[in-house]
C-alpha cells in the first residue's frame, strides 16, 4: 500500500542522547513559579542561550527550548524563537512538541509500575500475557533470507524493557526481514500524510492486539537476551502492559502516570482545540526548512491507529519535566506517589542481560533501563533518552539534576543536539563536560 493510502509515513532514523562528563545538581527556584519570573533564567545558562539564538537566527530552526530542573519545583527555562516559520507565537514551557522515541522510557516506567505491584516479573516469558509469543524462531541469516530456526530462550519483559527481544525495527532492520514488517503493518509510528523521501510506505496494523500477533509469526534477528539491537519492543510492551493491568494501554498511561502528576499535555492524538500550541515539524535540507508536517494539518491531529508506546507522545516540556521530576524524587511528586522508591531506583538501573554488550550501538558504552539509557561511571544514575525529531532528555537523580530540550526537525542527526545537549549543560552549570 503506498504512503498516499495509508496517509502515514514512518519515523526516520536517529542519532542519540550522549553524555559528555559528571552532571552535579544546584539550587531549585521554588515552587510554581509563574510564566513572567522565567523572563531572566536564559542568562543562568549563557551556553544553551547562545547556541539556541544561533540556530533560530540563521534559520536552522523556527524554535527551540529547554528546561532545566534543580531540586524541587519548576525547572528554569531557555527559550528561543516561534512554533513555525513565519508565525508569532513563541515557543514556551507549554508548547507541544513531537518527542517520538522519548515516549519510551515512560512506556518502560509503566510496565515498571506493574513490576512494583507484583502483576509481572522482570523475568517473566511475556508469552505468559501473549500466548502467540510462546513458539518464536530465530533467524540464520538475517540480511539475506527468513530462513530460521526455533528459539532456545523466551522473551522476557526484561528483554522488551532493553531491546534485548531479538525484535527487528523498520528504521533499522535490513533484508527480508524489513519488508516483512512492512508488509504486515509493522510500523513504529507516523510522520506526516505525505511521502517522506527514502522512508518506505507501510499502513500500520488497526490495533495494538493485532500488532502483536503479526509481530509474533514473524522471525527474530537474534535469540533473546543476548544483543542490544533497536526494536519495536517498547511498542510491543504496551499490549503486555494492557493483559496484564486489563486496562487498555493509553487509559493505563493516563490513570497511572499522567493524570497523578497532571500531566494534562500529554497526547497520542493532539485535540484540535490545542493546536495553536502545537509547531510544525521540518526537514533541513540545503539550508533550507521544508515543513514535513505543518501542525495545523498534522497528521497527530488524527486518532492513531493506537497509542504507539515506543514513539507516538506529543507533549509539553512542562509535563515531561514533570515525569522526570518525579523521577528525580523516586517515584513520587508534590505528595503523590507513583511507584515504590525501590522500584524506581530498579527502572532506573542497568538491566541489561549479562552477557550483552551496548559497544558500537545507539546506547554505545552505556547500560539499558526500563526504555532509557543509563550512565556508568562518572555517570552512573543518569536515565534517559533522544527522540527522532531532536528532542532530548536525562535526569540524574542522585543529584536531582533534570534536563529537557525541544526542537522538530528530522533526521535528528542533522544538528548535533543529542550529543552536545548535556555537555551545555554542565558547562553552564559549571562543571567540566
């Protein structure tokens, strides 16, 4: 089916989130504070503010913003620029934003929750919640053909958590095995209603249930728990995560995570009424902008086949300060609880199988947590993760330390944010990168 039937394009690929030395905490700015006393936190953060400026002021960007948490209450804000080329309205704290991949890790913090209340195990063969899981196979040869064989090992929420399932991804899966997820709708989320060039067609699946039983007729690229290879993964945990509460994903989303931390930003389809807030998502190309998805025609605007949990968020960095914030606090925010301390300290650690490596991969040299990166070393505690169209985020708990940025542009390796995102931030606060 051709991405004109469809009315779908699938998400690109992505560099990521790196870290470039020890994030240390500082002050917090009190409690709630309104929109007017943000006007002078810019010039905390000389970095980030002129590394932004020089962006939108040649063009690169229309806008982009960043939040800058320290302790409790709201974060500090660094922002510049508008939603969209030719338009007015500036970006801000409550400006909506596409964060694709950096829906992961509060996929993986809501299978979390249910790991807390005893309703799954870490360790558990996700078979026991999708009974079409029980009989996977395993590839022979992954690139050239779908020969396979059967697999030794169950797939585990573990391995859904850490793309550690042996799952393909259609943004980086090659051979055979690509075309089999596009031939069966097996897609991770949506761009625009128009061809993306060098992004293959591919109607998703009608629903999360469906999703998954295609997903499980098809072959692995590598038997469970022993390689770190991007996947579908944390798309397919939300129908695990659906089984096992008995509550449809995107409810599960709103009743557990985002309505007790008033998240009240956060969509899979964006409402139309909020659309004024929304910008418009871009393709660099010569040193030009070309909208790939004008929010006022956005294709989010559209209920999604279903709620993508491993790329379908828009949301506001007021609400994704907010998910970090609680996890700075493990687990609980102004008095409200989420998960148990234990097991956000468990979400937030390594739980990479043993014997797999990270070398060489998106999450190079690093752990894996519940959807997200975590730190070694100098770094060690650090959790968090990038998203396609340039966003990034991280939070370091142990010193209640968290960061947000906002941009929308694709392919997110265009500008350098990912890598360099942290680095402004900890020169700023004034520590070495």
């Amino acid at each position: 089916m051709s991405v004109q039937d469809s009315g779908q394009a699938m998400i690109g690929r992505r560099g990521f989130l790196s870290w470039g030395g020890q994030l240390a905490a500082a002050g917090a700015i009190g409690a709630f504070a309104p929109a007017r006393l943000w006007a002078g936190t810019a010039d905390l953060y000389p970095t980030i503010r002129t590394q932004f400026e020089s962006y939108v002021s040649s063009g690169k960007l229309p806008g982009i913003l960043a939040t800058i948490g320290r302790a409790a209450g709201m974060p500090d804000l660094i922002a510049v620029g508008t939603q969209g080329l030719g338009e007015k309205t500036p970006v801000d704290i409550d400006t909506l934003w596409r964060v694709y991949s950096m829906t992961k890790p509060i996929t993986g913090i809501a299978a979390m929750i249910l790991v807390g209340e005893g309703k799954m195990k870490l360790d558990q063969p996700i078979a026991d919640f999708l009974p079409e899981f029980a009989n996977m196979t395993v590839l022979t040869d992954p690139e050239k053909n779908l020969d396979a064989v059967p697999a030794k090992t169950q797939i585990t929420v573990r391995h859904l958590l850490t793309h550690t399932a042996g799952l393909g991804y259609s943004i980086v899966t090659k051979g055979p095995l690509l075309q089999a997820y596009l031939d069966n709708g097996i897609t991770p989320g949506i761009i625009s209603r128009f061809p993306i060039p060098g992004q293959p067609a591919s109607k998703p699946t009608p629903d999360l249930k469906t999703f998954s039983e295609r997903l499980a007729k098809q072959p692995l690229i590598a038997e469970p728990g022993t390689k770190w290879s991007y996947s579908i993964s944390l798309d397919l945990l939300g129908r695990v995560i659906e089984v096992a509460s008995g509550m449809d994903f995107e409810a599960f989303l709103k009743t557990r995570i985002f309505e007790p931390l008033k998240m009240n930003s956060s969509y899979f389809q964006v409402p139309a009424s909020e659309t004024r807030r929304f910008v418009s998502n871009y393709a660099p190309l010569n040193g030009m902008l070309f909208p790939i998805d004008p929010a006022a025609t956005s294709i989010y605007l559209d209920k999604p086949a279903f709620a993508f949990g491993g790329a379908g968020l828009v949301a506001s960095a007021r609400d994704y300060d907010r998910f970090l914030n609680m996890l700075a606090n493990y687990g609980e925010l102004d008095g409200v609880r989420i998960m148990s301390t234990a097991t956000a300290k468990l979400a937030m650690s390594d739980l990479l199988p043993p014997a797999v490596s990270t070398a060489g991969t998106f999450a190079d040299g690093a752990g894996f947590g519940a959807g997200g990166r975590v730190g070694k070393g100098a770094n060690d505690g650090v959790f968090g993760w990038g998203g396609a169209a340039g966003t990034v985020a991280f939070v370091d708990p142990k010193r209640k330390l968290r960061a947000v940025m906002m941009a929308q542009y694709m392919p997110s390796n265009v500008y350098p944010f990912h890598e360099n995102f942290a680095k402004w931030v900890l020169q700023d606060l004034g520590r070495p990168a």
